[in-house]
C-alpha cells in the first residue's frame, strides 16, 4: 500500500495507508460508520446480533404461524434497539465509544414500542392489535409515534441527516396537504396524525411493507452469506486468482482491477467498500505501471459498483424489484445479465485506451498458477453456483442462500482440516466455530443501515400511496415531455431522460435501496402510463439508483477511490464517469423501443442476437467517445461522431441502427486519415 509519505495531492491529503482503509471504508460508504464497542458491550451486541440471525434462520424452514407481518415485528423489534447500541448519535469526540445511558433507554424504549403490537398485557395481543385497525387506541397512536421517531432517528444514526428530512418533509405534506389550494396538482384532503400512525404501524405498508419485508426474508441472509465468505478467505482467493489469470502485460493490472472488482462484489454487497478493498491492494500496481492517479481511482470506483449491478448476487434493490414484480429472483438475475457483459465491456476497452494513452508499463508482480489456485480454493465459487442451481429449480432464494451459506462453511470446514494436517480436530471445530458465530453476527450487524432505511422508507411509500401524490408526480413529469411536442417517440424520450436525471438527483443524497424505492412509486407510474413492460421500469431505475456513487458532485465510490489513490477528488469523478459511461445510457435503451427488451433477455434468440451485437458496438463506440482513441489517439471530432454514433446505436430502430453504423465508420475514417501523431505527443503526461 503506498505510504503515508507519499506526494500529496490537490486536496492536500496524503493517500490512505494500510491502516486507513477500514475507516475510508466507513467514511465514504453510503452508512455512516458504527461504533467501536469495547469488552462486555461489544460480547453482548455480538451475542444479540447472533441471536437474532439464529431467529432470522428459523423464520426460512419453520415461519411463524402467525403470519409476516407477526415475523416483520419482531424482526424490526430486535434490530431497532440495536442500532442505538451500535450507532452514534453525533461524531466520536471522547476515548470511550461505548454506548451512552441515553442510548441504552432509546434501546429499551424501542425493543417495548416495537413489542407492543404482539404483547397481551399491552395491547391485548396481535390479533387484537390487527382489529383496531382505522380505530387505534390512545396508547396505540402513543406506540406508533415513539416507533415512527425512533425509526427516523435510527436513519439519522445511519445514513445522515438527508433521509430523515425528507421522511419529515412526507410526513408534513401527508397532515398538511389539506390545506393547499385544490387547485394545486397534489392537494388532498389531509390525513389526521392518528391516520399516519394507523398507515404506518397497523398496515402492512408502512413500516412493515415491502422493503421491510425484503430486508428481513432476503437481504440479511446474503448479508450472512457474503460474511461467511469474506471469513473463509474468499475475497483474498478472489484478487489472488486475478492477478494470477492475466499475464505480464501493460493492461494486465487493469483487467486485474476489473476482474477483482466483480468478485469481490458477492463478498462485500457495496460498491465503495469494494473499491476501496480492491484500491489497497491494487493501487501499488497501478501506479508501478504509471497509470494517473485520477485513471485510476476512476477505474476502482467503476469496478466496484459494476459488482451491484452484476449477478448472482446484485445489490439489495434487486431483491426488493423481485417482490414489486412479483417475479422470481432468477428472472431479475437473468435481466441483468446481458447488460453486465456490457457494462464489462465498455471498462475493459476503456482500461485498453488508458493503458495506451498513458503509456503505461508492464508490470512484473508475483503471481500464483491459476491451475493451482483454483485447485486449493477454487470451492469458494462451488457456494456462488449453488445459488444459481437452487434458483434454477425454482427453490426460493432465501432457502437458496442459507445452503450456499453451508456449502461454504462446509468447505471452509475441510479447508481447516487440510491446514491442520487432518489431526487436531479440537482446532478444526474452534475455527469453524468462529466463522459461524462471527459470519452470523457481522451479518446482522452489516444489515443495520439497511433495516433503518427500509423502515423509512415506509414512511414515503404509505404517504405516496395514501396521498396519491405518485400519480400527480408521474403526470408532471410526462406533462413537461409533453409541454415540448406531442411525438409519442419524442415524449418517451424526454420522460426517460427526465427520469433519469431525477433519479440520479435523488440518488445524490440517499441510499441506493431508498433511491429505488422512492423512485418506483414516484417515477415508474409515468413510465408505466408511456407502456414501458416492467422488467424494463425495474432495471432502468435500478441502474440510475446505483450510478449515483460514481455521479459527480458527491460519488462516494470516487471519492474514496481518490483518497486511496491520493488523486484530484473531482478529476477521478470524471474518470469514473468514463469507465462507466455504458451504464449511464445502456439502460435507456431498455425503455425507449419495444427492442431493448432483448438486452434483458425478454425476446426470442434471434432478437437478442442482433440486439447484444449492435449494443456492444455502441459500447465501443462509447468507450472511443470517452478515452479519445481509435486506432490512434481521436480528436474532438471523432469523438463526437462516436457519442453520436452510440446514441443512434442504442436506440435500437433498424433507422437509427443504420444511421448509427454510417456515422461511426465516418469517426473511424476520419481518424485512419489523418496525420499520424508522434509516439511522444500519443503518450499522456503522467502526474507526479
């Protein structure tokens, strides 16, 4: 890892050490980091956490009879009260970082408000509790309050101080609204504030919706999972087994950062921690090579969000698009195939151009055989494919992912037999006692900030929904497409870019998973209303959901790229932009003609054939328009022709298609003609 010694750069910040890297992980992740906890607190949590896995385990082969909703209780009422215990309320100042004494009553407070609904002696049990609905008691409303601040406290704690705010703000529009002039597009008759707790504490679409529900039953298993992996050695099987396939070339460290980056995804579920894991040991070797800081950074950052929008596991959205769809989570696996191929693409010929731009060097580093490597830990896949197999006869993916979770324990388990030399079976069973009591209590420790936003964001969808005001917000947005023409075609476009933007916007300032949400019950329905199929909806708010970490001004993926990389904060921005410029238009063209169904593999073969082939030219196209090179380096006007050429391309009309390909042989023309550069003006400069 580069040493603290090293150049400064503009920020004035020298690059992270080994050292750092947990706390930029932290730092520069979507959640804001957790505490520290010391000596019986941190056993205790530990023990609480691992309690509450065991439980989540029992829900997948024995679920209670009472019902979900009974399950999403208590699921939320052993969760809550530990993001109290685990979260700060405010920025470390004192030695100790241990949770305070108003931390342990918020705790308690939270376990008795989230019990109430199923405790006799309150509240006369959860039937009884489910009859009041519309009609809650005084003490009912009491709970429902203490659990609904509580809820944006605990977001606060997690994810800053964005989200929380923008709770509020559907809160004071769902009481408020009724005051608004009726002829105002949204206004409606208010809610009373016993009718916002009822929404959110007695239905099954407020707190206990469907992102709860996703959290609880999905997402904290593969959260189970991908500790179990991280524990059993997978993430360094996964850079090793990189660095050994490519051999000794100029782009050789590159490919390594994109390969690595993809499957270290299945590990870490997070696109900056992946960046920022893969950057410590990565970066060394780039910049050995002579890659800029800024290429980079950039090239970490895209790598490691490239890993949520890739299968077998994707990011958490994914499973919640599976439960809006009422589709299976092997279908949303198989839309995002095609489109991953392309998104690899496009950063595998933009490492191509970089590492021709920039000059860089081969670099001699020490690499294992691949053959042996995978012979010794190569099991680490065999748990990835069981998931797949287990979805592919139609069992349910939590079902699917708790026996991939034992297939990798079980190999971790022969993996420490062969270490200790098949004799000190005592050592053996201590090991594998550790990776399973740690695995399942990092696990649900990891999925905190996740349970805090999907009960938030149950808040926004029930005001959505009560309110109507995702309709009135679709409207507007397909009646400012419409405002400029009335071509069906030329609406649907300006909607979709429209719609992209917004999303991206919002993604700015919240989580991926609420990013999603929020923008299905607001976005979707006008791109429903314009007859966009669902798949298509699902996954292009999807993608935008998941740009926003490497979208300038905030992209924390980037950001932590460049505090790794010691490069100019905003100058690796745009070079992750670069790298994952496919990502940010491939998905309009899932939306814009009947065709782009293909690159979800929602068309017969014939048409993902041709489809597939003419989106990878675009990509191509894409990456010239990006990295400024051809077959030497292109010009301003080859590269707008190949943006151009792109844009045609993806929309996927025999027309445009056509069009498209004339432009794009008009950029290669142009740059085959013209006067051959010098070898040193063809070298890029490369920052000291």
């Amino acid at each position: 890892m580069t040493d603290a010694s090293t150049t400064r750069h503009t920020g004035g910040e020298a690059p992270a050490t080994t050292t750092d890297v947990g706390e930029l992980m932290a730092r520069y992740d979507e959640e804001l980091p957790a505490r520290r906890l010391s000596g019986r607190v941190g056993l205790g949590v530990g023990i609480a956490c691992f309690a509450v896995a065991l439980f989540v385990l029992r829900q997948v082969f024995w679920p209670l009879s009472q019902g979900n909703q009974y399950y999403l209780m208590l699921f939320l009422a052993f969760v809550l009260p530990l993001i109290f215990l685990c979260y700060r309320a405010l920025p470390r100042r004192e030695r100790t970082d241990d949770p305070n004494p108003l931390d342990w009553v918020l705790a308690a407070v939270a376990l008795v408000a989230c019990l109430y609904p199923v405790l006799p002696v309150l509240s006369g049990g959860f039937d009884a509790f489910l009859d009041r609905q519309g009609s809650l008691t005084g003490l009912d409303v009491l709970m429902g309050a203490i659990v609904l601040v509580l809820v944006i406290e605990a977001t606060r704690r997690t994810t800053g101080w964005v989200l929380p705010i923008v709770c509020v703000a559907f809160l004071l529009y769902a009481y408020y609204g009724g005051f608004l002039p009726a002829s105002m597009p949204g206004s409606h008759a208010g809610i009373d504030f016993d009718q916002i707790v009822n929404a959110l504490y007695n239905d099954p679409s407020g707190f206990y919706g469907v992102p709860l529900d996703v959290c609880a039953t999905y997402i904290v298993l593969f959260t189970i999972y991908g500790a179990v992996l991280d524990r059993t050695g997978a993430g360094q099987f996964f850079i090793d087994l990189s660095f050994a396939i490519f051999r000794r070339s100029r782009t050789a460290p590159g490919r390594t950062v994109a390969l690595s980056g993809f499957l270290l995804g299945t590990v870490s579920g997070s696109g900056t921690a992946t960046a920022v894991g893969l950057g410590a040991v990565t970066w060394p070797v780039l910049k050995k090579a002579g890659y800029p800081r800024e290429n980079a950074g950039g090239m970490l950052a895209a790598s490691g969000i490239g890993a949520i929008l890739s299968p077998p596991t994707l990011g958490a959205a994914a499973f919640i698009i599976a439960e809006y769809l009422g589709r299976s989570y092997l279908e949303v696996l198989v839309w995002a195939l095609v489109p991953t191929l392309l998104y690899y693409l496009g950063i595998f010929l933009a490492i191509e151009i970089d590492a021709r731009k920039a000059g860089v060097d081969a670099v001699d580093v020490e690499r294992k055989n691949p053959w042996r490597l995978l012979a010794r830990s190569g099991y680490h896949f065999l748990s990835l494919g069981v998931i797949v197999l287990f979805l592919a006869v139609g069992m349910t993916p939590f079902r699917a992912v708790v026996y991939a979770t034992a297939v990798a324990v079980g190999f971790g388990v022969i993996d420490a037999v062969v270490r200790r030399g098949g004799r000190d079976w005592p050592g053996v069973l201590a090991d594998t006692g550790r990776v399973v009591y740690f695995s399942l209590s990092d696990g649900v420790r990891s999925v905190l900030p996740v349970a805090a936003v999907c009960a938030a964001a149950g808040i926004i969808v029930s005001t959505i929904t009560k309110t109507g005001l995702g309709q009135v917000l679709s409207d507007l947005l397909v009646d400012a497409a419409t405002a400029v023409t009335d071509d069906p075609t030329v609406v649907l476009i300006l909607s979709a870019v429209l719609a992209a933007v917004a999303i991206l916007i919002l993604g700015l300032a919240v989580p991926v998973t609420a990013s999603f949400i929020i923008s299905w019950v607001v976005i979707g329905p006008a791109l429903f209303d314009l007859d966009v199929p669902a798949p298509a909806v699902a996954m292009f708010i999807f993608y935008f959901s998941v740009l926003s970490e490497v979208s300038p001004p905030t992209a924390l993926a980037a950001v932590a790229s460049a505090a790794i990389t010691g490069g100019r904060v905003i100058a690796t921005m745009w070079q992750a932009c670069k790298y994952a410029l496919p990502a940010f238009l491939v998905p309009l063209a899932f939306v814009l003609t009947d065709n782009g169904s293909a690159l979800l593999l929602e068309r017969p073969a014939g048409d993902v054939l041709w489809t597939v082939t003419v989106s990878a030219v675009a990509v191509a196209a894409l990456a010239v328009a990006a990295g400024g090179w051809v077959v030497r380096r292109a010009g301003a006007a080859e590269r707008a022709l190949c943006f151009v050429a792109a844009c045609l391309l993806l929309y996927l009309q025999p027309v445009s298609i056509a069009v498209g390909a004339v432009v794009l042989a008009a950029a290669v023309a142009v740059n085959l003609v013209s006067s051959s550069p010098s070898p040193s003006a063809d070298r890029e400069e490369v920052p000291t």
